[in-house]
C-alpha cells in the first residue's frame, strides 16, 4: 500500500505519523519519567530557540576559519573526510526490491559521487553535524539530500528535549535578523550528529572534531607569529659604535655623520679617538622553541591522527606508528558508521514514501572499505572464513562487497563460459559445495608484529556485521 500515493493536505501528516511510530523515543513514551535535559540547560535552550544560537555558529565559523587559513586544519580534514568514502557506499540486502529501490535512490542524490560523499563528510567533521533536507519529487520520490549549514538550524524542542511536533521539528533562521526562513517536518531532515551531549536529546547538536582544539590552535597560531616578528626584528646585522670619552655633542656629530653614509655600498668608519665598531650579528636560527613544540603536540592529541600522519616526524618511534595509525583508523570506522547511518535513514524515509516499511536489519547501509585491516588481511580473513565453511554472502559482506552482486556477477560469468550453465553447482551435474576440510592458503605473516589477522576471534571492527 502506498500511503502517500498522491500530493494531499493531510500527506505530510500521515508520514509525520509513521515516522513518529517508527522511532517512539522522539516523544513522551507511557512509561518514561523524569526529564531527559538539565533544567538550567534547559532554560538556555528555551532562549536560544528565538534567535540563532550564536555560540554554536562561532564555533562553526571558528572551523571554517581555521580550515581556511592552516594548512594543517585544512589537511586534517580533507584527510578524514577522504577516507571516510573510501570505496564507496555499499547496500548490503537479500532483496532484491530493496536493492533496486537503492540504486535509484542513490543516482537521484548522487551518493555515487565521490565529491558529493566527501563534501558532506567534510560537512559532518568541520560542524559536527551533517543536516541534509530530503526533497521530494512530484511523484513523491527523494529527488536530493541537500547539506544545509548546521549553524542556521534551530530544533524546536519542548524543555525535555524532545520535538514539540513531527511536523514542525526544525527551523532555519536568518542570522541577521533571527526571523524563520523555513520550517521542516521530522522526517524531512536526515540529521548525523557527531559526539552529542546527549542522543536521546534532540536539542543536543553534534560537535566539530577539532572544537576542543581551538583554543590551543590560537595559541599555536598567536606564538608562530611572535616567532616571525622576533626573527624579522632581530635577523640584520647591527654595529655598535663605543667612542670612550666623547662628550654629548661629539657623539650627536659622529652619530649624523654616520647615519647619512649609510646609503652607501660601502661604509667605513674613521675615529680620531679612542673606540670601535663591533657587529652584532642577528639570530642565525630560532632554537629556543619549546613552548612552540609543545603547543604543536596539545593541539594534534585533540586531532583524530598523530601528528606524525602530516609530516611531523620529529622524534618519532617507529615502533609505535603502527598503534598510532591503528588507533587512527578505529576513529575512522566509528565516524564511517556515523555518516552511513544518515543515508540510511534518508533510505528508509524513501521507503516510506513508496509505501514500504522493511524491518531494521532488512537492509545494512556502509562504506566499502574498512581501514582497520589491510588488503591483505581482510583476504586472509575471507579464506579463513572460507575454511570454516561459512556461507559465501557472509564472507562476501565482511570484505565489503555486497553478496547480490557478486552472485549476479558470478551467474553471469558462468553463463558466458559454460554451454551448459550450471553457476550454483548444484545437482547431479554439479559438484558437492566447498567442504569443511578444504585446503586453505593463508599468507603468514602479514599482520603487524607478527599477530594473527586471520584468528576467529577477531571478526572485524564492527561486531560481525562487516569491518
């Protein structure tokens, strides 16, 4: 049954209605008590509901300045953001009707678009929320997930933190003059918040990645500063004139006389007393720069790589790159789940407006490639799978792949190569599926530090589901 067959007056409501049963939590449940937001915070947010909040778009602002005038800011998140997309978006489903829906929905947004992944991805880390507003069609199809600037968005919640109204759940104010630019359903904003106060309170915005940073990133900036102003002040080469026994007016005399031949190439000093000219040489270098280094090593503890990852090698012990860099990518895991599960519900709003409702784990929305195990580990992993006789859609879903189509892929092929196609094997004609004591080949080595990448007990990154 399509609920929202035809543009009606009451159609907006009618989705506003299941999105409200979808997720319950977003309202006063029966059994819930106490309140889910501090009071005095509370009271804040009552105020900053009728105008912008201010302080949360100078931290934006703040992000967006800082991307715009370090080049290591700005490294910081072009790199995050690009490998969060790695691969692509991968829609991991045994149905085939969801799949089809997948396919057009993400050529109508443009998911397949490695500019458009890494533009909301850089949207998600820099203001710490990725706010895409679902534009339908005349057919009542998503036809754009447009990013929207974070810091103009208001949502419009009861002093418990939950939405007054499915129906109006977000405004867009103008930053000048506070009045309302437009108002949103729940369901018509696809929101990825980044490290919350709080999840179950939806006036709790996400945070930028580098927030905590900005004060230490002034500081570092404040003092490379007063770096190059010592070093341009004190870099020329100075002399000092001694003239023992010269009185006031000699030395005025010797001081014009000498200051108006500097203009020349070459200057020479002649003194009829007794004196000298000694140079005072400028700083050849500046190595008195602890508090710089220190800075430097304050501001990257808050970012999600050590500093070594953008050219800071100084100092490093190679025996422990590897940690850094796995901790690095367990980072990149958590914010890849973060930015999936906004398309995944875009996903499922375009679901409901086709009139289907499929079950939470009827479809799993990720990016292809993990980056907490290399290559070659994750091929040791699926041939240790392989082994143990796990069925191919699971070893196919933990290297990122989506099981469909690789059966279509292999059916065809099959197809191509064999007069009498029999791709499944199955049947008299057919060969026995792989059997447990099959042999295995699995690369030795290959892990850091000589550890098992292929061990059993070490699944992947994402409980099972996938790396």
């Amino acid at each position: 049954m399509n609920y929202l067959k035809h543009l009606a007056v009451g159609a907006g409501n009618k989705l506003a209605d299941m999105w409200a049963k979808r997720y319950p939590s977003t309202g006063r449940m029966p059994n819930e008590r106490g309140g889910r937001v501090a009071a005095d915070v509370a009271m804040e947010r009552l105020y900053r509901q009728m105008w912008v909040d201010h302080e949360r778009r100078a931290m934006v602002q703040l992000m967006r300045q800082m991307d715009q005038q370090d080049g290591r800011v700005k490294r910081i998140h072009a790199r995050t953001a690009r490998d969060i997309i790695r691969g692509g978006l991968v829609m991991q489903t045994d149905s085939q009707v969801l799949l089809r829906h997948w396919n057009q929905f993400m050529g109508r947004l443009q998911l397949d678009n490695a500019e458009k992944l890494k533009s909301d991805a850089r949207g998600l880390v820099m203001e710490g929320n990725l706010m895409l507003q679902l534009v339908t069609d005349q057919d009542l199809r998503l036809a754009a997930g447009v990013r929207m600037p974070s810091d103009t968005l208001v949502p419009l919640t009861d002093l418990n933190g939950r939405f007054k109204s499915p129906t109006n759940a977000w405004e867009q104010r103008d930053v000048l003059t506070g009045t309302a630019l437009a108002n949103f359903a729940a369901w018509q904003m696809a929101v990825g918040r980044l490290d919350p106060d709080n999840w179950d309170d939806l006036g709790s915005m996400g945070r930028p990645l580098m927030d905590a940073c900005a004060t230490t990133w002034r500081k570092l900036i404040m003092t490379e500063e007063d770096l190059v102003i010592r070093r341009r002040t004190r870099a020329p080469l100075r002399l000092a004139h001694v003239l023992e026994g010269a009185d006031d007016a000699a030395l005025e005399n010797y001081r014009k006389t000498t200051e108006g031949e500097k203009g020349q190439i070459t200057t020479d000093f002649y003194l009829n007393r007794k004196g000298s000219v000694n140079a005072v040489q400028g700083d050849a270098n500046l190595a008195d720069i602890e508090d710089v280094v220190h800075l430097l090593d304050t501001f990257f503890a808050g970012a999600p790589a050590p500093k070594v990852l953008f050219g800071y090698t100084n100092g490093l012990a190679r025996d422990i790159l590897d940690d850094l860099k796995r901790d690095y990518y367990d980072e990149i895991d958590g914010l890849q789940d973060a930015h999936a599960g906004t398309y995944a519900y875009a996903f499922r709003i375009h679901l409901m407006l086709q009139g289907e409702d499929p079950e939470p784990d009827a479809f799993y929305l990720r990016f292809a490639q993990r980056r907490t195990e290399t290559a070659n580990q994750v091929a040791d992993l699926a041939l240790k799978y392989q082994a143990l006789a796990l069925p191919d859609d699971f070893v196919y879903s933990e290297m990122g792949l989506d099981p469909i189509q690789i059966r279509a892929m292999k059916t065809d092929q099959a197809k191509r190569n064999d007069p009498y196609p029999n791709p499944l094997k199955i049947g008299p004609g057919g060969t026995a599926p792989a059997a447990i004591n099959q042999k295995v080949s699995v690369t030795p080595g290959n892990a850091p530090k000589g550890e098992s990448s292929t061990a059993v007990s070490q699944p992947g990154s994402n409980g099972g589901r996938g790396r």
